[in-house]
C-alpha cells in the first residue's frame, strides 16, 4: 500500500507501474569522447605519484560509479513486483554510486582532470544490461544475472581493491584517497550484501544454484567481451598496434615500492554475507589472492 498526496490509501499496483521502455545502451553528453567498444581502457604510467597518473586513476573510477547507478535504476524500475526492499535497496545502490561518482570527480579535479578529458566508458552498463540469448529480456533471470555480475563478482572485487587502494594511499601519505577509499569501501559492503541477498531470493535461497548460475553467467559475459574484443581487433589494426605499445611502456614505466599486494579482503566480504563457497569460487577463479 503506498498514499496519495490526499493521504487516501492506494493498492501497490496503483502506485508502482509496469516499466514502459528498455534502455540497453548508457547515453553520454555529445561532447564527451567515447571509447570504442572493445578498445583496452587508458591506464596511467603511473598511478602512485605522478599528478597526471592519478588523476587519470581517479577518472577511471567514474565510469563504474556512473554506470552502476544507471544499472541499478533499471533493476529497479524494470521488476515492480519484487518485494519493496529489493527496491529501497537498488535505490540506496544507485544514490551511492551516485555520491561515489561526485567523490573521484572531486579527487580528480585536484590534479586537474575533469570528466571527459579521457575517453568515457560505459562497457558496465552496456554488457550487463541483457544477455541475449541466455537471458530473456525483462525476465527475473536477466535481473539474477546483473546482480550476480555487477554486485557479487565486480563489487566484491571492488572490496579487495579499496582495502589495498586505502592503505597504498595513506603510504604515500594522499590522505585525501585514501579517506576515499575507505569511505566507498563501507557502502561497496552493502551493495555487495544486497546482490547476495537478492541474488539468493531469486534462485529460492538455494546456494548450489546461486553459484552455478554465477558460474554460467561469468562464462556468458567473458565470452562476449572476448568477441568483442576480437572484432575491435579485426577492425583497429592500427589503434591494436598502438594500444599493445602504449600497455609495454606502462609496463616499464618507473613507480614507487608499495609494501603492500592486492589480495582477498576476507574480513568485508564475510561481514557483506560471502559464504566460504563464494570464496573458494572466486580463488579458483584466480581473481584475488588469498594471504
């Protein structure tokens, strides 16, 4: 039951309706350069302590911050009927990517990088949206997989990378990141929490199933970033050469010693819900270390 502005009560299908579109591509201002799809993203020489690097580093992040919101606004605008706090928390995901968002615009406007200064990606809104022909489109089973994708595998990988990000940065004493990071790291456990959550009341609550779908579904979607990675490959010779030069002088390039390594933060993704199954599937993976 939802009110009116009267105060007159009205029945749920009254106020929530059925959605009237789909929108499978994230749109961006004219004016803003897009990457090609299946072009490598820009990465900084290095992101550690060179100005121009950071502030790059911090650019990359919008663009996950704004597309998941935009992902998590369609979950929630496309399935009426799921219960009403699936939809209080697709909401709090979307308005905290969206404050995430505005936080990595702000670090990087220190080291005077703006949005769009570097080409805009949209690859996780635009692969995560539907899975034709796995999924059928507006089906629960697309909804599953966007949760499974963006907000069990993506943002539990988010929960390794902020740990490690916060600690590097307060290192290199860059308080300002690392607050940051920390910061985002506490809203990323409950985005990771609720995909769990909804993730499991979509397959009935039955783990066996909450992971082999999560299985299928990274297949599905390695399989096709990999076709479109092989079709940009077939199309941009040039640009292929010139990527594959680009990523040999970052591997080059001369960065400070981080006493520190990238692993599995273990402690948030128990506290987000991770079973140790969740866990032992993203080592086998190879995606994290486990030290």
């Amino acid at each position: 039951w939802g009110c009116c502005s009267t105060g007159e009560s009205l029945p749920r299908q009254e106020g929530i309706w059925q959605p009237q579109d789909r929108v499978n591509r994230a749109v961006r201002p004219e004016n803003m350069p897009r990457a090609t799809p299946g072009a490598l993203r820009l990465l900084p020489k290095n992101a550690w302590t060179d100005p121009q690097g950071i502030g790059l580093a911090a650019h990359n992040q919008i663009h996950g911050e704004f597309t998941t919101m935009e992902l998590m606004s369609r979950c929630l605008y496309e399935h009426p009927d799921m219960p009403a706090a699936f939809h209080l928390d697709m909401a709090r995901h979307a308005s905290d990517e969206s404050r995430h968002a505005r936080i990595f615009m702000e670090l990087a406007a220190l080291y005077d990088v703006q949005y769009g200064d570097y080409p805009v990606y949209t690859l996780t809104y635009d692969a995560y949206y539907e899975f034709d022909p796995a999924c059928p489109m507006g089906s629960k089973q697309e909804l599953l997989w966007r949760l499974i994708l963006r907000g069990t595998i993506d943002e539990g990988l988010a929960l390794d990378d902020l740990a490690y990000q916060a600690k590097s940065r307060d290192f290199l004493d860059q308080q300002k990141f690392a607050n940051a990071c920390r910061y985002i790291l506490a809203d990323e456990t409950f985005h990771v929490q609720g995909a769990l959550k909804w993730s499991r009341y979509l397959c009935d609550r039955n783990e066996e199933q909450v992971t082999q779908q999560r299985e299928t579904a990274r297949q599905f979607l390695n399989t096709k970033l990999c076709e479109r990675r092989l079709a940009y490959e077939q199309q941009h010779a040039k640009q292929v050469e010139e990527e594959l030069a680009y990523r040999r002088e970052v591997a080059a390039a001369e960065r400070p010693e981080i006493p520190y390594t990238r692993v599995l933060n273990r402690s948030a993704r128990m506290a987000a819900g991770y079973t140790e199954a969740d866990i032992n599937q993203v080592l086998q993976w190879g995606y994290a270390d486990a030290k």
